[in-house]
C-alpha cells in the first residue's frame, strides 16, 4: 500500500471544513471575481524539455480500491480508465523543480483570497507565465503525465483552473485547502516546499467513494495521508472522484502547482459542472469557459489540442513507451 493511514493531525483533518455545495455554490459563484491580471509580469528563466525526470514510475491505487465499480468507469481504447492515485513521484529534475519554485514564489504577489476552496492562490497561472505555460504543453512533460495516469492527456481546454498555484502561511487566518473534490478528473500536485519548511499541510484524502464521505468519522480508517512531505513529491489524483483536503499550516510557507489536466476521448465524460468552476472564477468568466468546453468535435485529440494550445497526444503516443 503506497499511502500511509493518517495518524497525527487525523483529527484536525476532519475538523476541515467542506467546499460549499448546492444553493451556497450559486452564492460562491454570484461573489466569485474573474481572476486578476497581474501587469509586471516578473523575469523568468526558460522552461527546457530537460527538465523532465527520465523514466518516472510510482506507486499506483485503482479507482476499484477507492470502491467504484468497473462500470461506473470510463472505458475506451479498449482498456478502462481506472488510475486513482500514482505517487508521489519526482516528475521534474532537481535543476527543473528549483527554476518551478522559482516563478512560484516570483508570482506570490498576484494570488487572491478565496474561501471556496483553496484559501489564497494564483488562477491560470500558465497564462501569466511562460514557464508554467511551456511546461505543460511540453511534449516530453505531457507524455509522461501521460503515462502515468494511463491515458492522453493535454492541458484542460478551460484554461483558468488548469494551473494553479496555491500558497500557505503559518500566520494570521489559517490557510487551508477543504474537503472537496475537484471539477477535474486528471489533477497532479507538485509540492515546491519541503515539509521542513513549514508544520502543519498534510494532504489528507478520503480512500473511498465520493458518495460515502458524508457522515466519514474521524476514527474511520479510510482518511489517510498521502506521503508529500518532499520538496517535488508530484502526486496524481483522479480528483473527481477523491476527496481530499490539506490541514492548516501553522508555522513556515508551504506551495504547490496544481495542473488539471484533460484526456480529450473522454471529453463528453468530463466531471467539470458549470456551478463548481463558477463558483471560483464567477460566472461571466465560466460561460465562454463552458461553451468551449462543451462544443462537439470531430477529431477529439486535434481539436482539443488546438482549444488548449497544446500539442496532440493520441492512445499511440501513450502505449510507444
Ligand atoms: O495544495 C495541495 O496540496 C492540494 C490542493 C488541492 O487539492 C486543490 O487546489 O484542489
Ligand atoms: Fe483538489
């Protein structure tokens, strides 16, 4: 078994509190603003293919063992589309995760406050930053996220949640990401700090099925702790069908780069609803989003590459390991 059973801080863990839903969701939505542009965009080092670790493999759990049925899944391609978790793993090289942390913390200054989800964090953050923006439509990157998760993946079409950088302070309000799943099916979490630096910031996960969160006690052994206490320890969650949360950091600076990622053969299948995004970014920001997402296609891989900027990446690239 990959991932540890929390103990300590198990029950600050479900002390959390949980995203919003239903009528209080349209509320977050009406208050949401559209992220903010930031104008002087700091200096950046260039993002290079060779930053991507060679031949990276974790630990994997199935959606089976998080309880789902094989027929709730997606199936294509002929094989099921069944990763939960894999990792955490090193994804970027020590050089590369440096440069990472680097425009991280450059762009601290442009994070906004929100109380949906994550406490203070930094929307779109790929189109404020050549870096963040060139590594995710890397081809050696996006085949090796790939890779991981088992099927084609390209950075999501709807653009403002598809990189996001969260930042926690030990001081003032407590900074903390809720219990919550997330719109995206295909979400990989890069830690830029090391548990050194900071106390407090377990990522917690609910190691079942969404629906049987509700009423989850604190002695249930199914919350747990993912591993991720490593400065670049890059976690893949189907975060749709995951809860999971982070318990306030007391002390120090903890950030991640959260990137959702889209696997385009599933695009009528994506777990995104319209209330749940605008719920962060508001809703006139969300419908152009939607409607992009949601227009028909014909050739799923070409046409969502190019509503994503991204290159193609086809079930052939995926196998050609
Ligand atoms: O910061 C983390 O470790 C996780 C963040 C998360 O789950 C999210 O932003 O959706
Ligand atoms: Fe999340």
């Amino acid at each position: 078994m990959p991932m540890n059973s929390a103990r300590s801080g198990r029950r600050s863990a479900l002390d959390l509190p949980r995203t919003p839903t239903g009528i209080d969701q349209v509320f977050h939505a009406v208050r949401a603003r559209k992220p903010r542009r930031i104008v002087d965009l700091p200096a950046e080092p260039r993002w290079r293919s060779e930053y991507v670790a060679r031949d990276v493999r974790g630990p994997r759990m199935t959606l089976g063992e998080f309880g789902y049925r094989r027929e709730e899944l997606h199936h294509a391609h002929g094989g099921v589309d069944e990763t939960a978790t894999v990792g955490p793993v090193q994804i970027l090289t020590p050089e590369g995760l440096d440069r990472l942390a680097e425009v991280c913390d450059k762009l601290e200054g442009a994070a906004g406050s929100s109380r949906f989800i994550a406490t203070r964090r930094l929307r779109s953050a790929d189109l404020v930053s050549t870096f963040i923006n060139n590594m995710m439509r890397d081809r050696t990157f996006l085949l090796t996220c790939s890779r991981l998760a088992g099927v084609p993946l390209i950075p999501h079409p709807l653009r403002i949640p598809t990189a996001q950088i969260n930042y926690f302070e030990g001081r003032g309000r407590p900074e903390i990401v809720r219990w919550h799943r997330d719109g995206m099916d295909y979400v990989f979490t890069i830690q830029l700090s090391g548990e050194d630096d900071y106390e407090g910031g377990r990522f917690t996960y609910f190691q079942g099925r969404t629906d049987e969160f509700t009423g989850v006690t604190e002695a249930d052994p199914r919350i747990r702790e993912a591993p991720c206490g490593e400065r670049g320890a890059t976690l893949f969650l189907h975060g749709s069908r995951i809860f999971h949360a982070v318990t306030p950091v007391t002390e120090g600076r903890r950030v991640t780069l959260v990137i959702s990622f889209f696997c385009p053969y599933f695009a009528r299948q994506d777990s995104n609803t319209f209330w749940h995004l605008a719920g962060d970014d508001g809703i006139p920001a969300t419908i152009p989003s939607w409607l992009r997402l949601k227009w028909p296609v014909r050739d799923p891989a070409m046409d969502y590459s190019l509503r994503a900027g991204s290159p193609v990446i086809t079930w052939e690239d995926v196998e050609g390991a």
